[in-house]
C-alpha cells in the first residue's frame, strides 16, 4: 500500500468516525465536534491526493481546495457555537435540550 | 392582423375584461358592475353574430399563439364552436339579468360577478379551442373559476359541495390531463379538424387510443356528470339559482358534453372510434346513465335536486346521440346541446323564483302556485314539457332525431332508452305540474301580486320562449337544429 | 452589450451591497434594494447575452485554469439567475415592509441575504465542482444565519439543525469531490465529464455526491430538517429559502449528473432518485394536507415540489429538462407568493393555523387572492407555470412510456389542490363585518405580483424555453 | 273525400259543447283555466284533422290529448285527478308508442304530406311492426278494447261540455289516425286485420255489458262509445285484411264517425241540459235524449241505421260475412240495452247542471243534425223492409232487456273495469315494492356507512404518516437513511 494511499484510507475511516459521531451523539458540543473531526478526515483524503505522483513535486491544486474547505469548515463551526451560544444564553436551554428533540 | 385573427380573441375578452374589471370594482358599485355585465354580454353577442355571419360565408376564423413546443394555443370558429358560443353568450345575457335580480342585497356580488364572467370567458375558450391543449387550459379555467361560485354561500353544506366538486373535477382534470399529455406524446399535436386526426395511428397504438380515449371520456364524463362520475351535480345545487342556471345549461355540464363530441368527432374522427371499438361502450354508459337520472329525479323530494338529477340524465341524451354513429343521432346530440340549456335553464329559473318569492323548494310544496306565479310556472311548465318532449318543444326535436338516428344507425335499444326516458320524465315532471296547475292555491292574491320582480321573470319567460321557438322553428334556416345539422354533415363528409 | 462584465456583476453586486450593508446599517434597506435591482439588471444582461450567443465563459480577473476560477453561464443557468434575481428583488422589498426599518433583525437580514444572493449567482455560473462546494457552502451558511435571525429559540434550534445537516452533507459533497480530483485530476464540469469512466472511484463519487446532495436539496426520505426551519423563520426568510435558495442542492446535482455521471452511469441510479422524488411528492403532500399550520404546510408543498422536480432525473432528456427549470421558476415565484401570503395572515390575525382563518378573507382579500393564484401554480393548473412544467413532464413521461411518472405528477398535483383549498374554502365562509385593518398593502401587493408572475409563466412559456433550450442536453 | 266528414264532426260537436259549456260554466270557479284548456284541445283537434303532413298532425294531436288533461281533471276532485292521472298515463304510452311509428315511418322526412301516408306504411321496411305501433297509438285514443281503461273513468268527471267533446270529437281523432295512417288498400296484412275484428267485437259486447251494470248516466254513456268504437274497430279489421274492401271501409268509418259523434255528443249535452220546473222543457229534453238513443241503437231511419247500414257494406267483403254480419246485429242489441239504460239514468233525474243555466240550443242543434244524413242521397236502402227488419229487431229486444235490467239492476262493475283488476294486483305487489324500496335504502345506507367507514380506517392509517414524519427528523433515522441511499446507490450502479 502506497503512504498516500494509507493517508488517503485513514482520511475516509476519520470521516466516519466524524460523522457516525455527528449521527449518533445526542450532545451538540459533540455534533459540532464530530462535524470538525469529519471535515479533517476529508481534508486529509485531498492532501494524500495530492501526493499521488510519486514523482516531482506535489499537486497544489489540493492544497488550495483544503485551505479553502478549511476556512468554509471554521466559518461553519463559528456560527454553529454562536447559534448554541445564543441559545442557551437567550433561551436558559439546558444541554440536553438538543437530546429531547 | 385582420378580423379573422381578431374576432375570436375578442369573444374570449368580452367577458374576460369584464371580469378583471369586476374584481376590481368596489363591492358597492352596484350599478357600473351591473352596466358592466350588460354591456359585455351585448358585445359578446354581437361579436357572435359577426362570426357566425362569416362562418355561414366560408370565412375562417382563427387565432394562434406559439405556445409549447408542438402544441400552440388555438382559437378558432367552426360551426360546433359557435354553436356552443351562441349558447352560452345568449344564456350568460340572460343569466346575467337573472343574477341582477336574485343577489339584490346579498354580500359578496363583485366576487360572484367576477367569477361569472370567469366562468363565461372560459367557457368561450373552450367553444373556441382549436386544439386539445387549448381546450383544457380552459376546461381547466373553468373548474377554478367555478369554484367560488358553488360555494358562494359560504354555508357548511355549499362548502361541502365545493369540496365534493373538487374532488370529482380535479381527478376528472387528471385524466384529462393525462389523456391529453398522452396523445400528444403519441400523435405530436392534436389540432381539432373534422372528422379527426389520430386516424394513421390506429394501426400501431390501437390499445393506446383506447385507453387514451377512456380516459380523455371519463375525465371530461365528470363535468358531463355521466354516471358513475356525476355525485357532484346534486350537491352543487345549494348554490344560489343563477349557480345552478350556469352549471346546468350555459357552462359546465355542457362543457363536459362538448368535450366529448369534440373527441369523438374532431379528435378521434367517428369513423376511427367506431372502428376502436369505443363508442358503443360510451352509447352504454350513456343509456344507463339517461335511466338512471331519471330514476333517481323521480326519487327526489327537493325540486332542485330532482332538476339536478334530471340533468344528468338529459346531459346524457346528448352523448348517447354522439355515441350512436349515424348524422341524425349526431344531430340529435347536438342540438340537444342547445335544446337541453334552454329548457332546462328556464327550469331552473322558475325554481330559483319560487325559492325566492315562495320559499317553495320542495316538490310536495307545489300546490296552487301556478296561481300565485303564473308566469314563473307557466314557464316551468314549458320547460317540463319540452324535457318529456312534447312537441312543439324543443326536446320534442331531439328526441325525434334521437329516435331516427338510432333506427338508421341500427340501435333500436336506444328507442327504448328514449322511451323511458321520456316516461320516467312525465312521472316525474307532471305531477308537479298537476299540483302548481290543478291544486288550489293556500293563499291568493291578486293576480301577478306574488309574481317574482321583472328582473328574474324576464330571462324565464325569456329562455322559455326560446324554448318553444327553437322547437316550432326547428325547420327554418336560424334554428339550432338547421345548424346541428351543418355540423353533423361536416363531421360525416368522408 | 458584450462589453459589459454581466456575469460578474451578478455576484458583485450583491456582494458589495452586503459588505456596504455591514458598513452602513443605517440605509441598509435602501442599499439592499439598490443592489438587488442591479443584480436583477445584470442578470438581465445575462439572460440576454446567453440568449443570443450561447453558452459563455469567463475566466475571473483573467486568472486561467486549474486555479482560476471560471464562470459559466449557458440556457439554464441563465434562466435560473433572472427568475432568482426578480424574485429576490421581490423578497427585498418585501423585507422593507416586514421588518421595523432599523430594527436588529433588519440591520442582520440584508446583508445576510445579499450575501446568500452573491453565494448563489456565484453556484449558478459555477463551471467546477469545487466552486460548486465553496458557493453552495456560502449559501448555506448565510441561509442559516438567515433563518436564525427570527432570535427566537424555535428559530436558533431549527437552525441549529439545518446547519448541522447541512455540514453533513456538505462533507459527504467534499469527499465525493475528492474522490473524483482523486482520479482524474481536474475540476471542470465539462472536462470531468470527457474523462470520468465506470469504476469504482466514479460509483463511490456519485454516491457520496447524490446523497450528500440529496441531504441538503433535501429529497425524500432526507427531509426531515426543513419543515422546522421554514416554519420557524422569519417571513422573507422562509419566502426566500423555499422559493430560492432551496433550490440550489438540486441545481448542483443537475449540473454534475448533467455533466458527468448521466452518461456513463446509465439510468438505474436516476431512476432511484426518481423514485425517492415520487415518494416525496406523495408523503409531502399527504403530510401538507394534515399540517394545522399554514407556514408549515407551505413547507412540505415546498418539498413535494422539489420531489417532482427530481423526477427530470429519470425522464432526463430536453423537454423533461426544460420542464424542471421551468417548475424551479415558476415554483420560485409561487412558493414565495405563498409565504408571503402566510407570512401576512400570520402578522395580521395572529396565528397560522388553517382552521382558524374562516371569513378571514374577507378581512384580506388580496392576501387571500394572491395565495389562490400562487397555488394555481403550485396545482399545476392552468394558466401557470406550473402547469407548464407539468404538461413537459408528464408528456416526456408519456413519450418514454413510462406512465407512473406521470400518474405520480397528476396524484401530486390532486394532492396540491387538496391541501391548497383546504386553506381557500375559509375564505368564503361569510365573516361579520369587523374593523377593517389599517396596514400597508404592499405586502399583498408583493405577493400578488409574485402569483402573477407564476400565472404569467403560463402564459407565455415560449421566450423561457428557449433560454432554457440554450445549451441544454439534448 | 271521407276524411272531411271528420272536419264536419270536429267543428259541430266542438262548436255546440263550447256554446253549451259558456252557460255550463257562467259562476265556475276555473273558468279561465277551463276555456284555455279547453280552447288549446280544440285547437290540436283542428289541426289534427287539417293537418297537411306528419309532423303537423303529431304536433296537433299531442297538444290535444295534452291539454285535454286539463279537461280531465277540471273538477279537482279526488276522483277526477285519479282519472287524470290515468289518462295522462295512456295518453302518453300512447304518445311515445305513436312516435315511435312516425320515427319508423318518416325519418327525418317530417313534412311527408298525409295523403302519401298510407303508401308510405305499406312501403315501410318494418311494415308489420309500423302498424302495430300505429294499432295500438291511435287505439289508445280511440279506446279500443283493453286499451280503453281511461276512458270510463276520464269522460264521466269532467264537465258535462267537456265529455261531449272527448267522446264525440276526440276520440274520433284516434279513428282519423286509424284511417289515415294505416296502408287501407295497400296490401293485406292478415294478422292485424284479424286481431282487428277479434278485439272490435269483445269491444262491442264488453262495452255493453260492462255499461248495462253502471249507475251513472255519463259512465254508461263512456261505456257505449266503447262498444260503439268497437264496430269501428272491425271495419278497420276487415279493411286490413282484405285491401278491397279499402273504400268501403273509409266510407263506412267516416259515416260511422259522424253519426256517432254527433249523437253521443248529443246524449252527454243531453245529460246536462236544464230543466227547471218547466214540463215543457223537460219534455224537449225527454224527446232529444231519445232520438240520439235511438240512432245510437241504430234504429229504422236514424244515422246509426245508415251508419250500420255501411258497416254491412263493409263486413259482407270479409271471409266470414255471415258471422260478422250477425254479430253485428247482436251488438246492436246490446247498443239498444245500453241506450235504455242511458235514458233511464238521465230522465231520472234533473239536469246535472240545474243550478246552472245551460243553453238548449247547442244541443238541440247535435240532436238534429244527425238526422241530415238520412236523408242525404245514398241513403235509399235504409227504406228498404230488409233494413228496416234487420234494424228493428235487434232494437227491440234490446229495448226489452234494457227496461228488464232497469228493474232488478246487475250488480256494478267498478268504472275503468280491467284497471281495478290491475289495480287490486298493484296493490297486492305494493307490500312487495316497499320492501323492495326499503331494501334498496338499506343497501344505500349500508354502502354509505360502509363507506365512511372504509374512509375513517383510511384516514386513521394515513394518520400514522404523522408519526413516521416524525421521525423522519431525528438525526439517528436520517444518518441512517443517508448511509442506506449511498449503500443503494452503490448497489444500483455497481454492475453485477
């Protein structure tokens, strides 16, 4: 098995993970967590990719699309906690109100 | 840009403008609304006879709009249309005044106007239509537009009829729709021409055109109230009489009966659906339909229920006449297209005044009032009589050519749905003449004293004598029946 | 003509309305209505280019491929741009009579909906998945900040989990995305679609992309996020992700099975996505018709709507495809006419519940017109763009033989009529007279406008479908 | 030529029951109503009679036998709408039966000229059908035995002017459809002429003596136009089967016609004629009521002689002349019985309309007439001894047995005969028919709450979808649907 490709596999079992956690966790903190862990192990899959030729140098092109994915998942994640945020501060919600749903 | 291209365009305005305008007017001007409404209806009649002196002059007229690709929208007179547009527009002219006159005082008449006019400038389109598509965009029109209209009341049981009435048109709307999607998938257009145009493709889609005719049938078999598709009808006449007036002879039933000729004649061709095999299932339903009508009017205890009932059956001699191949049945059918509007709008009349003047709305309520509204009655009567059809009554025409059309077209079981039909329509029919004629008043005034205002006797009497003249005048070169038979020829030319 | 950068001044526009409407919170409004108007003007300009010469590219600040980034704009995407464009100067206006002038949720819907705006002209003329990703991402985000502004906790908590589906989704998206630069290389719709081949890389892609997709458009049985949402926001908010921005996950997954996996993948999966959109025309509907609330039922006739519209998967082919655009536009209008409409029911008497509105509409009866001429489209009943829309599908369905797609289009649109009178039957149970309502009418007259445009759609279909036709498959 | 005498008889008994009806009639509370029917049933009796082609004649004589109900039912009483319903009843079997034939014969040629009728039946493709249809549409009117149940019940209640004219005049009309409509002449239809014959003699007896039983002047009277319509009836027999006969049998029936209206008209004014307290008048009546009894009984020198005289004429052509020919003398017989009966009902009393001053002499002038047509030319063998014989005896063993049943009266049939037979059998299926009416409703009302019931089950299963909806939204049930689309999705395009 190539490095990259081992990357590019643990890549996949990380978004997985991410997003069977995102399914089955009843806590928000958790969902937003386990979004983030996701996006990771997508990220990861693209910079494996990157290296795929195994000579010369490494296709930028990946880069640029993670960097991208990266500001688009951190913008993401910044309004998911404002929304908790505001609506534990606002509407005194308990944590587990999101598991009642 | 000429006339011809013009004129039916402007059929379909003068009561679509009118409309529009109507909605917009408020509510308390009584007065313009009512000018309004006069006006357009005189236009419209007017802009008919044009038409019909050109149609009679070989003049084309036609409309035609890119619409889809393969299927423009179409507008164009030919002598079946214009029968139906003279129908409806002299019909509208004197439902209109009748309207005037029943909704004095009630709420809500610039919604009630405005969809009338709806009504009517749909109805002209489908008349009009010179293709299928067109035809439903209108026939369409006219299922919304008359929504309001049943339920106008507002009361539990008229918005229960609304809602049974939706139920029916909109799955009848769905057949129709897939009928016509279908054929046009199959056939690429479907222009209306005499005589048809699916003809080439009988060879290769025959199980196709069936099914596709059924359903066109059935879909338009709803609004034609053909049994088992006409639950609707009883139920819609909780709507106000000028309602009923419409639904019955200027606009909805007949549109459905209209739509079926079409069909079978412009569509289909006669010959091509004689040879699928289809017509003599349509004549069938057709038949039980005419005896189940009448059965069930005879069972009725509400008068407008009983008329309704007898609608559906009455709606049904004109299908059973375009049903049976042959000109003098297809003659038959159509004119009773004319014939049945005319007396049974006058019936409807006669029993909005006397809901109104009397209150009398059941049929054991009948008694002596022939005295106390003689001319309401006097009208009812004739309207009654021609549906027994006895002559010199419009009816009595229909029946006539009904009867010869099904000799010569070799189906003489339709003689006796003609019979029965006629029998079932005295036992129910006379002795509710007998009771308005023969029984003694309860309460008697002068003479005229408990008569309904000019503005509902006018358009009975009116429709009426329409009645009468359009049977004992049935031979002259302007009747319906001359006119039927202009069609009926054209539609038989090889 | 030419000259004019039209494709980029759909998106700048909007944009540096946002950003100035960040700045300048005191005439945000008025800047809102500004740049929704020239972003309507452009795409105006768009439409009109397209129309006469076809497809066009540009490449962004001349910045040439694989970096650059290059907009497209062919017959769909051009038509798509101008019905979003009037609708959202539409949905402008209409926030500047919703919301109080200067009030907090205005100062934050304006640019956020500008913002969704730029997002979405950007999705529109995207030519490469991963734009598509990034624009699609910018969308969503501003949708959820957007449905969040009502402040309330429904709000915040359905917005909540619109976001967190929405990540799901987009993540499933990416990774798809990933898969196919993985294998081939490039980005570009057009030059994916030349390379990509059968194999497993192309089958793994399709199914992360269709069902991250199909998440976030959301197809049945995915749904289940979007009715709280819609229901929840705030008026325009609802009017404009139903009419607007719901439609962007379903143009996407047009765009990729258009440009690269409707042919070398064959019917199957197109006709299960078919299926699943017939499932939800049916259960979105049966749902809409048992719904207590007006805004609600408005949302799952959003959703049974979208439903038809992936029918053109199956029936994939020019008129069917002419027909789904058309169904978005008209839809766009119609679906915003009625929450508008709603939106306006609810502020004036209160509540929202359908069985409560009887004789209301004698209170308001424009409101009430405008609902019924928005929900002619919405049946699929003549004249109307739904009817349209209609007519090209089930015909394509008829033409192909395949019946039952258009049985479940007709059983669809029976199912409309039924959950769409069941709200106008109460407008004509007779109400006492009652004090008249002193209130502005133009709302009413918004979402009049809207209905009619839906109506006019109807009317004259042709000029729509030959845009559409510019650069459709055939 | 025959035909005008139909014209003749139209006019007169119309003419003199409208002078006797405008005394009849002077403080009547339904005037109006009486007059316009009564002018409406004129009018389509005319024009029956003149009309110059088909469709004229069926318009004409369905307005007729339509605003005759009017007539009919004038009175208002219980009694007089249950004949009206009756006779609307036949009247408009009749009707579509008579449509039918006219449909069958003419197509849409509707302005075939009546003279060219008789051809055109004979010439008819279902030339037997046609005529039976024609047989039994104008037999209807003519009250041809069985289809004459209207007709005892329907001319005794209406106002005495009005059953002068129904049975003088408008059942005649039935005649003139016999005679101008069926092929007399055109060939021989032998079946149709026999049934003819049969049917015309038990019409002749059974009239008689279902009449001799009543206790009404005016139902006896009804009765004895059944039984006279019933020798009308064999004519029309004998010139079906034998086409020679043809002119003959015109002559006879149109002689027939006229005598017969024209007393009968006679008699029923006669019935009503006032009287007062003067001797003299009831003397004129007593003298008038018996000349029209005695031509109706066909007695030496009066019309009925010259009408049965020609009816002779007729029958001697047919096969079996000597039967027929002593039948008809036995009919004669029971005219007679009935006649006695008549006047002795009649004189008994004053007349019916006592209170109201009627007019002599529009009846005087139906008294009179008829005795023109003894003296018209070809009326020479009535003086002849072997009429004369042949003519009396009959008359005066009638006369016998008609003052004999005047004594000891038989029991009474029931007005309408036949019909109270059907009657009694409807009444006895009626419990049947209700329980077949509630069956029906019960199954209608089975059906319905089967229906709801069917709607409700549905309705509560389709109300699961809430819940399934439901949990359509929770993160678990969509993660999990999402990973169950990509593993269908794969599956899907994954060849095998």
């Amino acid at each position: 098995m190539p490095p990259w490709l081992a990357y590019a596999a643990s890549g996949v079992s990380l978004f997985a993970v991410g997003m069977s956690a995102l399914v089955l966790h009843g806590e928000v903190m958790r969902k937003i967590l386990a979004a983030n862990v996701s996006a990771s192990g997508v990220f990861l899959v693209l910079v494996a990719l990157a290296r795929r030729a195994p000579k010369g140098p490494p296709d930028p092109v990946p880069h640029a699309l993670v960097l991208t994915g990266i500001v688009v998942s951190v913008s993401a994640t910044a309004l998911a906690l404002a929304l908790v945020r505001q609506l534990r501060h606002g509407a005194q919600l308990g944590p587990s109100d999101e598991r009642r749903r | 840009m000429t006339a011809e291209n013009v004129l039916p365009v402007g059929v379909l305005l003068s009561s679509l403008v009118p409309a529009l305008i109507i909605f917009l007017l408020p509510e308390q001007r009584h007065g313009t609304r009512t000018a309004l409404n006069l006006f357009a209806a005189v236009t419209k009649l007017v802009l008919t006879a044009v038409i019909g002196w050109g149609v009679v002059h070989h003049r084309r007229y036609e409309t035609r709009v890119r619409f889809l690709p393969g299927a423009d929208l179409v507008l164009h007179a030919d002598p079946f249309s214009l029968l139906f547009v003279t129908l409806s527009a002299v019909l509208w002219l004197a439902t209109t005044i009748y309207a005037v006159g029943y909704l004095e005082g009630s709420p809500q008449r610039s919604r009630f106007f405005g969809f009338f006019s709806l009504c009517v400038a749909s109805t002209m389109g489908i008349a009009l239509a010179g293709n299928l598509l067109t035809f439903f965009i209108f026939y369409e029109m006219l299922t919304l537009s008359t929504y309001p209209l049943v339920v106008h009341r507002g009361t539990p049981e008229s918005l229960h009829a609304g809602d049974v009435y939706l139920a029916y048109t909109m799955t009848g709307a769905a057949l129709l729709f897939a009928g016509t999607a279908s054929l046009y998938a199959l056939a690429g257009s479907v222009e209306f021409v005499a005589g048809g145009s699916v003809g080439p493709l009988v060879a290769g889609h025959r199980g196709a055109l069936m099914l596709i005719f059924f359903a066109l049938v059935a879909g338009l078999g709803v609004k034609a109230a053909l049994f088992p598709l006409h639950g609707w009808l009883p139920l819609a006449m909780v709507a106000p009489a000028p309602v009923s007036a419409l639904l019955h002879a200027v606009a909805v039933v007949k549109a459905g009966a209209f739509g079926i000729t079409r069909v079978v004649y412009d569509v289909y061709g006669v010959r091509v659906a004689e040879e699928l095999g289809v017509m003599r299932p349509l004549a069938f339903v057709a038949a039980a339909t005419v005896v189940f009508g009448s059965v069930m009017a005879l069972a009725q205890r509400d008068l407008k229920r009983r008329l309704a009932y007898s609608t559906v059956s009455q709606v049904s001699l004109i299908v059973l006449g375009v049903a049976i191949v042959g000109t003098v049945s297809t003659i038959g059918g159509v004119v009773h297209l004319v014939h049945q509007g005319l007396m049974k709008i006058t019936l409807f009349f006669a029993a909005g005044n006397l809901a109104e003047k009397l209150h009398v709305t059941r049929v054991d309520q009948m008694r002596g009032v022939g005295r106390r509204m003689p001319l309401t009655m006097l009208a009812f009567t004739i309207g009654a009589l021609g549906m027994i059809g006895v002559p010199p009554i419009a009816g009595f025409v229909t029946k006539w050519y009904l009867g010869i059309g099904a000799i010569e077209a070799g189906a003489s079981w339709a003689i006796a749905i003609l019979a029965a039909s006629t029998a079932l329509n005295a036992a129910y029919f006379l002795p509710l003449l007998r009771d308005a004629w023969f029984e003694p008043a309860e309460t008697q005034g002068g003479i005229l004293a408990e008569e309904a205002t000019l503005s509902l006797v006018l358009p009975t009497v009116f429709t009426a004598t329409l009645s009468i003249a359009a049977g004992a005048l049935a031979a002259s070169g302007v009747s319906p029946l001359a006119w039927a038979k202009l069609i009926a020829t054209r539609e038989y030319q090889p | 003509m030419r000259g004019v950068p039209w494709l980029e001044l759909t998106i700048l526009a909007p944009l540096c309305g946002a950003l100035l409407g960040l700045v300048l919170q005191r005439a945000v409004a008025v800047l809102a209505l500004v740049s929704s108007l020239s972003t309507a003007v452009a795409s105006a300009g768009v439409a009109v280019l397209v129309a006469r010469h076809g497809t066009i590219r540009r490449s962004v600040g001349a910045w040439e491929l694989p970096l650059g980034i290059q907009l497209r704009a062919d017959g769909l995407a051009a038509l798509v741009l101008v019905a979003f464009a009037v609708v959202g100067v539409f949905i402008t206006a209409y926030a500047m009579v919703h919301f109080e002038p200067g009030s907090r949720a205005a100062r934050s819907f304006f640019p956020l909906w500008l913002f969704a705006w730029t997002g979405l002209d950007a999705l529109l003329l995207s030519s490469d998945v991963f734009n598509l990703y990034v624009t699609l991402e910018l969308t969503t985000l501003t949708s959820v900040g957007l449905v969040a502004t009502g402040g309330d906790p429904a709000a915040l908590s359905s917005a909540l989990r619109y976001l967190l589906f929405a990540m799901a989704g987009s993540l499933l998206y990416l990774l798809g995305v990933a898969l196919l630069y993985g294998a081939h290389g490039v980005l570009d719709l057009d030059l994916l679609g030349a390379v990509v081949t059968r194999g497993p890389v192309t089958w793994g892609a399709l199914a992360l992309i269709t069902c991250g997709l199909a998440l976030k458009a959301p197809l049945f049985p995915l749904h289940g996020w979007l009715p709280a949402a819609y229901a929840s926001a705030p008026v325009p908010v609802s009017a404009l992700l139903s009419g607007v921005v719901g439609k962007c996950s379903l143009y996407v997954l047009v765009r990729i099975w258009l440009g690269v996996f409707g042919v070398p993948l064959g019917r199957a999966p197109a006709v299960l996505i078919g299926v699943l959109g017939a499932a939800g025309v049916l259960w979105a509907s049966i749902v809409a018709c048992r719904q207590q609330r007006l805004k609600l039922l408005v949302a799952y006739s959003s959703i049974a709507q979208l439903g038809t519209i992936f029918l053109v998967f199956p029936l994939m082919g020019r008129a069917a495809f002419a027909g789904g655009a058309y169904l978005v536009i008209s839809h766009a209008c119609a679906a915003a006419a009625m929450f508008i409409a709603a939106g306006t029911i609810e502020q004036v008497v209160g509540h929202d519940e359908i069985d409560r509105l009887d004789g209301l509409a004698h209170r308001l009866p424009l409101t009430f017109v405008a609902f019924a001429l928005a929900g002619v489209s919405a049946m699929g009943m003549p004249p109307s763009g739904g009817f349209v829309a209609k007519w090209l599908l089930v015909r394509t369905a008829f033409e192909l033989h395949e019946w039952w797609w258009a049985a479940v289009i007709l059983i669809g649109g029976l199912l409309s009529a039924a959950y769409v009178f069941r709200v106008l039957r109460g407008a004509f149970v007779p109400a006492p007279i009652t004090e008249t309502i002193r209130r502005s009418r133009a709302s009413d007259l918004l979402a009049l406008g809207l209905a009619l445009l839906a109506l006019a759609l109807g009317l004259a279909p042709d000029l729509p479908l030959a845009l559409a036709a510019q650069g459709a498959p055939s | 030529m025959s035909m005008r005498a139909f014209l003749v008889l139209t006019v007169i008994v119309w003419t003199s029951a409208a002078w006797s009806a405008h005394g009849y009639l002077r403080d009547a509370p339904n005037r109006l109503s009486f007059w316009v029917f009564f002018a409406l049933t004129m009018a389509g009796n005319l024009g029956a009679v003149l009309a110059p082609d088909v469709i004229s004649f069926y318009v004409s004589y369905a307005v007729m036998t339509f605003a005759a109900y009017g007539l009919v039912v004038h009175e208002r009483t219980p009694a007089a709408f249950r004949a009206g319903r009756v006779y609307v009843t036949m009247a408009l079997a009749g009707e579509l039966l008579l449509l039918a034939a006219f449909v069958l014969l003419v197509g849409t040629a509707i302005n075939l000229p009546m003279g060219q009728v008789p051809a055109a039946v004979a010439a008819a493709p279902r030339r037997d059908l046609l005529v039976t249809l024609l047989l039994l549409g104008f037999g209807i009117k003519a009250g041809a035995v069985p289809l004459h149940v209207w007709l005892p019940l329907a001319h005794p209640v209406a106002p005495t002017p009005a059953s002068a004219v129904l049975s003088g005049a408008m059942i005649k009309a039935g005649l003139f459809g016999w005679l101008s409509f069926l092929p007399l002449g055109h060939g021989t239809l032998g079946t149709h002429g026999s049934v003819c014959v049969v049917a015309g003699f038990v019409a002749v007896f059974f009239g008689a003596v279902v009449g001799a039983t009543q206790r009404d002047a005016k139902t006896t009277l009804a009765y004895s136009s059944i039984s006279q319509m019933g020798l009308a009836t064999v004519a029309i027999g004998v010139g079906l089967s034998s086409p020679a006969s043809a002119d003959a049998v015109f002559s006879a029936v149109a002689l027939f016609a006229l005598h017969h209206a024209l007393a009968k008209g006679a008699l029923f004014l006669g019935v009503a004629v006032p009287v007062g307290a003067s001797v003299g008048r009831r003397r004129i009546r007593a003298l008038g009521m018996f000349l029209a009894a005695l031509a109706i009984g066909g007695a030496p020198f009066t019309s009925g002689a010259a009408a049965k005289l020609a009816l002779h004429g007729v029958v001697v052509r047919s096969s079996a002349a000597p039967t027929l020919d002593w039948l008809l003398s036995l009919g004669a017989i029971g005219s007679t019985v009935l006649m006695v009966r008549v006047l002795a009902l009649a004189l008994a009393r004053n007349g019916e309309a006592a209170q109201r001053s009627s007019a002599m002499a529009p009846w005087l002038v139906l008294v009179l007439f008829p005795w023109l047509l003894i003296v018209a030319p070809g009326a020479r063998p009535l003086f002849s001894w072997a009429h004369v014989w042949s003519s009396t005896w009959p008359a005066a063993i009638g006369v016998g047995v008609g003052l004999r049943l005047c004594q000891r009266p038989p029991a009474r049939v029931p007005a309408g005969d036949v019909l109270e037979v059907v009657s009694v059998a409807a009444r006895g299926l009626k419990p049947t028919l209700a329980r077949l009416l509630l069956a029906s409703q019960a199954a209608v009302t089975r059906f319905r709450t089967r229906r709801a019931r069917f709607l409700a089950r549905w309705t509560a299963r389709i109300g699961r979808i809430d819940r399934a909806e439901a949990a359509l939204s929770s993160f678990g049930a969509v993660g999990a649907l999402a990973l169950f689309l990509i593993v269908v999705l794969l599956l899907v395009v994954v060849p095998r």
